[in-house]
C-alpha cells in the first residue's frame, strides 16, 4: 500500500484549510515546508482537512468549537492559537467559544479551560486594537 497522498483529498485539503485558516497562514506555512516535514505536512492536510474538516456531517462552526475545546482540554496552546484566529472564517462567534470553553472547565479542568480564555482574550484584544 502506497503512503502517498490522494491528489483529490490533498487538494480539499488545501482549499478548505485556506478557507478556515487563511491564505496568508498557509502561504507563510508553505514558505517554511522542508524535505522533513513534507510528508507530515501533506499527511494532515489530507486527514485533517481533506477528510475531517471537509466533511459536511456537521458544520464548520460546529467543528471549529469542537476542535478550540479539544486543544484546548489538550493544552495544545499553538494550535489553540491558530484555531481562535479562524473562528471568523468558521461561522463561530467569540460566546460560541467560551462556551465552549465553560465544558472545557468542567469535562477536563478548569486550568485548561482558565489558560485558554486567557489566550482568547488576548487575541481579541490584538484584533480590536487593545494591546
């Protein structure tokens, strides 16, 4: 069995992690791809976003606010990051993710859920001009 790509789901991929996460953030990912993590890289965009966050089983919003509660029980910080910035190109509003983030609290502790309001806040202050 072959452990290339399939062209039509890395191609999905692509588009729709252009979509959620914007162009300027895959172009700048793009720019640092290397012979060690090209495999890696098309690995996720295919799973990741050619398969999962291209399926129309639940919608976007939906997925972004289970993705920002998954990394964030995780502590994933860097990808929590990244997925908080998206949250305009899914559908999810800023009360859709601290409630999302009050389930964090209770299903996986409340430090995790505490150090992700914390990185919310702090991009939302960013993207309105408060820092």
């Amino acid at each position: 069995m072959s452990d290339a790509p399939r062209p039509d789901r890395l191609a999905q991929g692509r588009q729709t992690r252009s979509e959620v996460l914007g162009p300027e953030h895959v172009a700048r990912s793009d720019a640092k791809r290397s012979e060690h993590d090209a495999r890696f890289i098309d690995l996720i965009t295919e799973a990741a976003w050619g398969h999962v966050w291209s399926s129309d089983a639940i919608s976007r919003r939906e997925r972004s606010m289970l993705t920002i509660a998954l990394l964030a029980a995780l502590g994933n910080e860097e990808e929590l990051r990244l997925h908080l910035k998206a949250i305009h190109n899914t559908g999810a509003s800023r009360s859709d993710v601290i409630e999302a983030l009050h389930h964090v609290a209770i299903y996986a502790g409340v430090p995790r859920a505490n150090s992700a309001i914390r990185i919310a806040k702090e991009i939302w202050a960013e993207e309105d001009g408060a820092a």
